[in-house]
C-alpha cells in the first residue's frame, strides 16, 4: 500500500461488525449490524488496514451486475470505504484502492461518491448524472389518466421480492446504470429498521396490476406527517419507482403526486430523462436537482468495451493511458453495434486518444466522449472520429441508478 506502516489485508468473516463500526463511525451515522448484512458480506473482497491491532481502514466490493448499454455485466459494486478520523490522509484510502481495483475479477468498478473531489485521482468518472426532486405537490399539475384497467394494492416485504424482481430486471433491459439484486439484496434493501426511519411511516411497497393480475409496476414511499399554518403538508418521500408499462408507470405516479394530505413529495434517483417529466404540465413544480450518481473505474479495457453494445456500428482505435492499471495501457481496436462487439490490442494508428477517466465516463452511453474534446481532455487524430465514436457510445435511454449503495 502507498504506506507501508500500516498493514492491508482481506478481511474475515469474524470482522464484520468491527468492519461495518468504523465505516459507520467515519461516515458518522449509527450502524445496527443484521444477521443479513453479516450473510451478504463477501470478507474476501472486503479489505482491513490495520495500525498496529487498530483497524483503521475499511473497503469493500460486492459481487453484483449492473446494466450496461446492450447488457448486463458483473461489476464490483464497491462501497464501506472509510477511514479512522486520526489516521486520514496518510495514504490509506490510496493503498486500498489500488489494491481492490488491480484484483477487481470484473471489468469495472461501480461506486457512489460522498464527495465528487476523492476517486477521480483512482481512474473513476462520473458516468451517471441523477436527477432529486423535491415537488410542491400544489402546483405540479399532473396529467389524468386516460383509462387504466388495473389497480394499485399493497404488498408485504414478506411478498415484495419475488413480485419486484422481474420489474428490476426488465429496466436493466432498458436502463443502463441499474444494479442487479439477489433475493437476499432484495430482502437487505427492504429492511425497514425503526430507528431509522426519522419519524415516517413504515416503507409502503404499492403495486400496480395490469387487467390479468399481472403486476406490471411498484413504488417504495413513506409518508410524514406535518401540519402547517394553512393545514396539512404532509411529506412523501418516493424511495424507489419502476414500471414495465406505460399505464402502470403513469398510474402509480398519479396515485403519489394526488395522495390526500400532502402538500411536499422527495423524490432522489430520477433519471436525467425521467417521463415524469411529460406526465406533468407545470415541470418546474418538479424542484429539480442535478447531481453525480454512479461513478465507474474500467478495471479492464478490452474486456469492458467488448461487454457492451454500441447505438450505431462502430470501428476505431482508441489510445488509452492508465496510471495505476498497466494493461490498460495502449491503442485498442473497437469494433461493434447494436448486436455484438469485439475490443482488441492494436498496433494501428489511434484515431482518439484519452485518459481510463473519459473512457470510463462515456461508458454507460449518458456522457459524450465530445465533451472531453472541449477541455482536451480527448484528442481526436482522425477528422471525424470524435463525432462517430461518441454516436456510437450513446444510449437511448440515459443512466439511472437506482439506490445508493
Ligand atoms: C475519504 C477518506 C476515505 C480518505 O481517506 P484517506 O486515507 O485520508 O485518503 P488518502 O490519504 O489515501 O488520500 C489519497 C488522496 O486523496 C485525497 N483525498 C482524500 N480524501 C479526500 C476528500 N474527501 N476530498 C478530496 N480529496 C481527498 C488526498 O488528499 C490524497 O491526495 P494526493 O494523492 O494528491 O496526495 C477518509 O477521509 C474518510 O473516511 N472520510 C469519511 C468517510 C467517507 O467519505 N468515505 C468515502 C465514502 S464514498
């Protein structure tokens, strides 16, 4: 590691709660660790910095996949980083993320920043923008419904995974930038711990059912109640929507934005493109607010490029520079389209050249290569190339990451 006083290794199954203290307490929130956080962590993707028997220092990757243009990909979902407060900036983080991205199995690491300014320096760009809202339900002005044949009902977390699952996995089919969950991640990200609920309800899980039965929507909410000096002003605060139909999506954010009592309603993971947008005459009622959601590390170039699929057919060779991973290093032939694609080490002449940073950020389709142009921080050597080659990266629909892991 950068510092050599302090000793990196795996950690064991043993370490968790200790693991999940110091993150907590670096991250300066209260952690109740669950027998099910202890079944889901993965001690041999999870390292400790120790000085001396202190831990200091904590990193952690979970095994799960993620949709990528035209795919889904495993990828190191990488998150727990913390260090202790008296041992920051002495070279911790740095050793531990060099040693969780050169042994990363996968082809790219995913994270969720809590400051923009850190992992830039490690190779990750910001490949996703997000969207918050915070809506003034009084002046939203949602459209009616033209006919809807289904009905909305609630559901148990007893029952929720299994009827959300096949939901989540068809917006990977569409969305790039959603992450895959197994039953068990399921049934982590639908605990519901009192304590820390900051005084809403408990989590509502609705489901819209289509004319058959078939459910075909859900939303995750809480509510709050407040009263103003006008009356109500209840909160809802919409943690998670997703829809495989263009009724049932439309249906559950009409029964939201008109619930009886509220006059506020948070919503944090909109996509840039979200159709909510469309649904409601008076958009600016949405309080919308753009900010950084999925950062990405491409942990191995050919490998990353030929998983994904291109918007339009694509052939060029792009020179790579990669300070900490060496084999990224060099001129890669691309070639792909909607269908297929195939990456491989070249001698030929680069037509683009970049840093793993830029490659990284276009790699979901929601930044264009072109944009890097403007800062040279992408250097196009073929006339052309840089419009053709960020074409190609595009994506019909834009990132979206779903929950903050
Ligand atoms: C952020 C954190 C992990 C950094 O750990 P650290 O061991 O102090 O970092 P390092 O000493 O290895 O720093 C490596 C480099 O990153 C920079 N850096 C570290 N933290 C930074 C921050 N918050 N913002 C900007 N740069 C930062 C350092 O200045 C250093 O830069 P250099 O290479 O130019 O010298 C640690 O301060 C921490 O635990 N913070 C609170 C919890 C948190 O935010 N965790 C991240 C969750 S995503």
């Amino acid at each position: 590691m950068a510092n050599s006083e302090y000793v990196l290794r795996a950690a064991t199954a043993d370490e968790h709660d200790q693991f999940l203290g110091l993150f907590a307490a670096a991250m300066m929130f209260e952690a109740t660790p669950t027998d099910l956080d202890r079944e889901l962590f993965e001690p041999e993707r999870a390292l400790v910095a120790y000085d001396g028997d202190q831990l200091v220092g904590t990193a952690k990757a979970m095994s799960r996949d993620l949709s990528v243009p035209g795919a889904v990909v495993p990828a190191a979902h990488v998150t727990a980083v913390g260090v202790r407060a008296t041992h920051r900036r002495r070279g911790i983080l740095a050793g531990m993320m060099s040693r969780q991205l050169r042994e990363a199995p996968e082809a790219l690491a995913v994270l969720w920043a809590s400051e923009a300014g850190i992992y830039g320096r490690f190779g990750y760009a910001a490949a996703a923008f997000g969207v918050s809202y915070e809506v003034d339900l009084r002046s939203v002005r949602p459209r009616p419904l033209p006919s809807d044949s289904g009905r909305i009902e609630e559901v148990s977390a007893e029952d929720a995974p299994a009827l959300l699952a096949p939901l989540l996995q068809a917006l990977q089919a569409t969305r790039p930038g959603v992450s895959g969950r197994s039953e068990q991640v399921w049934r982590q990200h639908l605990q519901d711990d009192p304590a820390h609920r900051g005084g809403s309800t408990a989590r509502q899980i609705l489901v819209h059912r289509d004319e058959s039965g078939a459910v075909d929507g859900y939303v995750l909410w809480r509510g709050k109640m407040n009263w103003g000096p006008t009356g109500p002003a209840y909160e809802v605060s919409v943690q998670e929507l997703a829809a495989l139909d263009p009724t049932a999506y439309h249906a559950l954010w009409l029964h939201l934005l008109t619930l009886d009592l509220a006059a506020k309603l948070e919503y944090g993971h909109a996509a840039v493109d979200e159709p909510l947008l469309q649904l409601v005459s008076n958009p600016v009622a949405l309080g919308r607010r753009l900010s950084e959601t999925l950062w990405i590390r491409i942990t191995d170039v050919p490998r990353a490029l030929a998983q994904r699929r291109y918007a339009v057919a694509t052939d060029v060779v792009i020179e790579v520079t990669d300070d900490l991973i060496e084999a990224n290093n060099g001129r890669f032939r691309l070639t792909g389209d909607a269908e297929k694609a195939t990456c491989e080490r070249t001698d030929a002449a680069a037509d683009l050249a970049l840093s793993i940073n830029e490659l990284s950020a276009a790699y979901l389709g929601g930044r264009g290569l072109a944009e890097f142009a403007t800062t040279e921080r992408v250097t196009e050597n073929t006339p052309g190339a840089l419009a053709a080659t960020t074409a190609a990266f595009g994506w019909p629909l834009g990132p979206q990451s779903l929950e903050i892991f």
